[in-house]
C-alpha cells in the first residue's frame, strides 16, 4: 500500500481503463496519509512543487468548509500548475477566486440561479427534451447519444438563458470542447505544443461573443441573464465586462460540459443494470430524485479542484505547511467505502446520498446544481417514457485529468 506504480500526474494514467483508475483510487483511500505526486510538465506554466491528493470523503469536506485556509483564487482552481496572468482574463472567474472577490461575484450572478429563478425555466427545459426525444426518434437507433442528445439540452438552456441565438449553439459547444478537451487529441489537434494558443483563442472568441452581445443589451435589454447582468446594480455593484465575459466561460463550460456527462453517463449506468432502470420504470417521476443523485455520484463529471494551503494546518493526522497544494479528487471521494456502502454499485435507492459531485460544502458549491438537476431529471423522464429500453454502447472517453467525460457513445432501441 505504501509503494505506488502509478501517478496522477502521468497523462497516460488518465487513459487507462476505468477499473484500473478505480483501483488505484482505491489504493489512495486505503493510505494511512495522503500521497505526494510530483506536477505535470506543460509548456505555458512553470513546474511547481507538487501537491497531495485528497481522495477521502472526510478530507475533501473539510477542506471545501475551510476556504480560509484552502484557497483557490492562488494559481487558481481548475488547474494544478499556477497558470499565467494571461489566462485569468479569461478563465479568471469566481471559480479561481477568494472572498471578498468571490463573493461579490457570486451575490451578483447567485440570483439567476435560485430554485425560483429555475422553476421559471421549466418549460423551456420539458420542450427542448421533447424535441430532442422527438429528433432521435426520426432519426432511429444508432445515433451518438452524447452529441445527439446528451449535449444538446444543457447547450441550448444555458445559451437560451444568455440569449445567445441558435446560430451560434455550435459555436459555443465547439470552444467549450476545446477548453475543456484535457489531453485529447481531438479537441486539442493532436499537437500538445499549441495547446495554450487553443485554448486562449476559444476563450477569446467565447468572450467576445457575450461582449458583443452585451453591448447590445446595454442599450436594447430583454428579458435575458445577460440583460440582467450587464444591467444589474446590486448595492452599487456592477460586473465589468471582462467579468462578465469570465463568468460566461465558465457558465457555458461548467454547465455544457458537467451535465451532458452525466446524463451520457446515466444512460451507461442504465444499461449496465436493468435491474435498477426496471424499478426506476415502476415511478419515473417518484424515484427521479434519487436516480438523478446516484448518477451524478458515479458520473462525478469534474474529477477534481485544486487548492493551496495558506497556513499550517493539520487535518485527519497529517500536516500540511503554508504554500502547499492539495488537489480535491471528487470522483474518489465518491467512491469511499467509509461512506457509500458497496461504493461501485448502482443503486437509484440510495439513502442518504452525501456525494460531492457539485463539489464540496462551501462557498465553491456548484451555483447550477438546481439546473443540473432539472436538466438530468426532464431528460430522463421523457427518455423513459418515450424510449424506455434505450442503452447506450461501449462509450468513447475523453482523455482528461479534469472531465470525467464521454465524447460519444452510440445508442440503440
């Protein structure tokens, strides 16, 4: 248990079969401290000096309740190395901040995103999930379930709540493949070398777009987030347009990306045990909450978050020193026996269901997890209703240490 033949920071780690990331997961959880890797060597950032890897549950709440002493606005915290400035213009959102910052920005945005808010959106969301059931029935069985329809319901909510037009769905669904592609040759051209200039040039070109269209609201307002935004005077507190353009990135790429996962996933899950999609089948609508919780669980679509430690802290019997980097390993901590009884299992009954697959508790919890919800929930229901015996192939995974992804997966029925 003390001698490791794998390390995270091996990018051919996060393309091995998923039993044996499990099992090497599971070797992590059954340490008696945390273990220590080494930083991955990229081009566009300098080596730092290696972090540790919290993969327990108990570990990751704590650190997620205690911002003050794990903080993400340092380097940032979608990244193990500290990324340079130039990335922060656009990736620099209330993600890879700290209060106060961090929560001027979320008290400005945090309203669009109530259950209130959300309920609002229901109807949108039940009739683009019967329109896309509807799509994948006149197209017939082999369609790409991830891009088919997986993709296509958080795609158009997110850009429908921005008014961001039709139009430009691909647009954005392509940039936001590309930022968040990890080491994937099919987002990232295959050539490593160029992969900052990729992935600033979506950034860039994400950014302009809601710019642009912000400009116009400025003058010409509907009834859209990004009218409320641009317009929004919270207790004298405006966003600037560079916060704004930050804060869309991170909307199109958290929202597009995490929950089109997990529904690919869910569909995965399904197939994998009738047994559970049959009781499901019994009460769609009643056991949906628990299905829909269980999935993200095992979906875990952001493997992890990195923080730095800004004073000596000891936590579960271990040091950890001022400077110091921990990286939050979610999709471990969702497997911790100590926990989740039978871990790997299934189980759309599962009660009580304290995953952290919208992250941790804390200021940093997930700001969307009511939409997800939703969006899982209504895709879900019209798919059993509409399609009941649909199953999903062998999936195609993204090769990424930070999306738990699938890039396609063909269906039938």
């Amino acid at each position: 248990m003390t001698v490791l033949d794998f390390d995270l920071s091996d990018r051919n780690f996060w393309a091995r079969p998923m039993n044996e990331r499990e099992e090497a997961f599971d070797r992590l959880r059954a340490r008696a401290t945390p273990a220590f890797f080494d930083e991955m060597k990229i081009d566009f950032a300098p080596q730092g000096p290696g972090y540790y890897a919290l993969v327990r549950h108990a570990d990751i709440l704590e650190a997620s309740r205690n911002p003050e002493v794990f903080c993400s606005g340092d380097g940032g915290a979608t990244n193990i190395p500290d990324m340079p400035a130039e990335f922060t213009e656009y990736f620099g959102s209330m993600i890879n901040m700290d209060d106060p910052r961090h929560a001027r920005l979320r008290r400005i945005v945090s309203r669009a995103f109530t259950p209130k808010m959300i309920k609002q959106f229901e109807s949108d969301v039940e009739a683009a999930a019967v329109r896309i059931v509807d799509d994948l029935l006149a197209a017939g069985p082999g369609a790409d379930f991830v891009t088919d329809v997986a993709a296509r319901l958080p795609l158009k909510i997110i850009c429908d709540m921005m008014g961001i037009p039709e139009r430009d769905y691909r647009f954005v669904f392509d940039r936001s493949n590309i930022i968040l592609g990890g080491f994937d040759p099919e987002y990232t051209g295959g050539d490593l070398d160029q992969l900052a200039t990729r992935l600033l040039t979506a950034g860039m070109e994400l950014q302009q777009l809601v710019q642009d269209l912000a400009a116009h609201r400025t003058a010409n307002p509907t009834n859209d987030l990004t009218s409320s935004l641009v317009n929004a005077n919270i207790d004298g507190e405006r966003l600037t347009m560079q916060e704004l353009g930050s804060f869309f990135i991170l909307l199109v790429v958290a929202g597009n990306e995490t929950t089109r996962n997990a529904i690919s996933y869910g569909l995965r899950l399904l197939t994998r045990n009738p047994d559970q999609r049959a009781l499901w089948l019994e009460d769609i609508d009643g056991r949906a909450p628990g299905a829909v919780e269980e999935i993200v669980r095992l979906a875990s679509p952001v493997n992890f978050m990195r923080r730095k430690v800004t004073r000596d802290h000891e936590m579960n019997g271990h040091l950890y020193r001022k400077g110091e980097k921990v990286v939050l390993f979610y999709w471990a901590a969702n497997r911790d026996e100590t926990v989740f009884a039978d871990p790997y299992r299934f189980d759309i009954t599962r009660h009580p269901n304290p995953h952290v697959g919208f992250g941790g508790p804390g200021p940093h919890f997930c700001l969307g997890a009511h939409l997800a919800r939703r969006e899982i929930t209504v895709m879900f229901r019209e798919l059993l209703r509409r399609v009941p015996q649909i199953e999903g192939g062998k999936p195609d995974r993204l090769h990424s240490s930070f999306i738990n992804g699938i890039k396609h997966m063909e269906c039938t029925f």
